[in-house]
C-alpha cells in the first residue's frame, strides 16, 4: 500500500527548522563621558555571545579582561601627547558591533622652561631603558588590585602630572611629566599605592642612574606603578605587597635634585594621571 504524498509533505515543512539569528545582548559603557588628557578610560561590557568582545580605540587594539559572568572591562590610556579630538571607540562582539564617538579635550598643563649647560652629559644605561620598558610592557592576565589607589608619600605634591618643557627654548614635544612628585624628606616611608607583584627592582649602583633606586609594582591587566629615586628598598622582585604596606623610603637616587619621590601610574605602558584612580578607583 502507497503511503499518501499529502502527509508525507506536510511533514517535511513542519521539519524545516526555522531560522533565528542569535540575539546575544551587548552593551558598552564609558566613564568618564568627558575625558580630558591624561584620563584614563573605562569600558565596562556586558556580552551574552560565548567568544569574549574585541575593543578598538581608534586604530588601536585594547585588551579586554573578563570580570564576571558575561561582564568584562578595558581600560585605554590618554596622555598629553594624544592629540585632543574625536575618537572612535569600537565594541565588537560575535554577532553585532557597538560604535562610541570619544572627544578627549584638550587639557592645559603647567611649563617649565630648562636651561642646560652645553656639554652636558646624556645620563642613563641602556641596562636600566631596557629593564624600565620591559617592566612598562607587562600585560598579567590576573588583576591584583581593586578600590581606590592610595597616595605613596605623606608630602605635598611638587611637581604635577603632565607638566610640559621647554628646553633652552624650544618646546620638547614627546616630554611631559610621567606622574606624581611628592616632597619629602629622604627617609620618609613610601607604601605601595595599589596590591600586586613587585616585578622590578633596580639599584642606581646597577646602572639605574636616571632613576635611581627604583621599584615597580605590576598591579594587573596592564596597570603599573613605578616608583623611583627611592633611598631604600625593602622588597624583592617577585613578592605580593597590599596597598599601604612600606615597600621603602624616599631618597635622591638617579636623577634628581632633592628628596622626592617620583610615582608613575601605567596603563598599557603609558602614564595616566593617577589623581581620578586615587579618588574613585577601580571596582
Ligand atoms: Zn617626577
């Protein structure tokens, strides 16, 4: 006995799997809406899709991290030396793609004028640039640190972030101030700003003649403290410290013309300001 066509075809179209695109949800969010030079920028994502999303800022790619069930954070560093501007920041994930328009406004930073006497010597090794970049480059996976930074050094601050130079007369463009100058007394106790792994130690007798007695603090994901012309040095590449615990004492190490400590904040190797972090910090 023939079976039916009728039926047969009937169940061939209620086979037919209907096709539904995937509707993972992807959201981006930016703090601060209203960056200015040296801010340091913050995406927050929200991504259902299984491969983690790609961020770009600009031509730039930027390391995304997981924080969470679906949730993951990058963080984009802006300097003086960016041009100010609009920036496209791009969020992609598997299916679809968030598109956000950045403007870093442009941020007046102090100058100082520097008269150098002719001859005078080009000081620094190429033992402690390559130690110093080396340490500037690292991208840990782990993040070491959560909360607000806390400051290094009890005194006033004597020279601010992003300080620009002219010297003998003509603008230095590539130079600005790396961090934060505190003013105080060579002996003074410097703490660590942030958790993480000490993962450089050099000694002015080394060869760290420009910075002089130098600690650095890989906080995580790309995040770093650097802390130099330090008198003493009471830690070892390799140990965990907290934030606050006493990693050694201001000094007048390297390059430096009186007792300060000098503190770089990095992301992703370049120096940001750290005054918002030490406000409202990282959670
Ligand atoms: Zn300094």
């Amino acid at each position: 006995m023939l079976r039916p066509l009728l039926p047969s075809f009937l169940s061939v179209v209620a086979l037919t799997p209907v096709i539904v695109q995937p509707t993972d949800v992807l959201t981006a969010t930016v703090t601060p809406l209203a960056p200015r030079q040296g801010d340091t920028l913050q995406v927050s994502i929200q991504s259902s899709a299984e491969t983690p999303p790609q961020v770009r800022f600009g031509p730039r790619t930027i390391p995304v991290f997981a924080i969470g069930a679906g949730q993951y954070r990058a963080l984009i560093p802006t300097t003086p030396v960016l041009k100010p501007g609009g920036y496209l920041l791009t969020v992609q994930g598997a299916t679809q793609a968030r598109r956000i328009p950045i403007e870093v406004a442009r941020r007046s930073f102090p100058v100082q004028r520097i008269w150098l006497p002719p001859g005078k010597s080009d000081l620094g090794t190429d033992f402690e640039f390559d130690r110093v970049d080396a340490f500037k480059a690292l991208i840990t996976p782990e993040l070491f640190w959560t909360g607000p930074l806390r400051r290094p050094a009890p005194g006033r601050i004597s020279t601010g972030y992003g300080v620009r130079r002219y010297y003998n007369g003509v603008f230095a463009e590539d130079y600005f101030h790396r961090g934060l100058d505190y003013a105080d007394a060579t002996g003074t106790p410097v703490r660590a700003p942030a958790a993480g792994r000490i993962a450089l130690v050099g000694y002015e007798q080394q060869g760290f003649e420009v910075h002089g007695n130098t600690i650095g603090i890989d906080h995580g994901q790309g995040i770093a403290s650097i802390l130099i012309h330090l008198n003493r040095i009471n830690v070892r590449e390799g140990q965990f410290v907290q934030a606050g615990d006493v990693i050694g004492t201001v000094g007048n190490t390297g390059a430096s013309t009186g007792p300060h400590l000098h503190w770089g904040f990095y992301v992703l190797g370049e120096s940001v300001d750290p005054t918002p972090w030490l406000q409202r910090g990282l959670n």
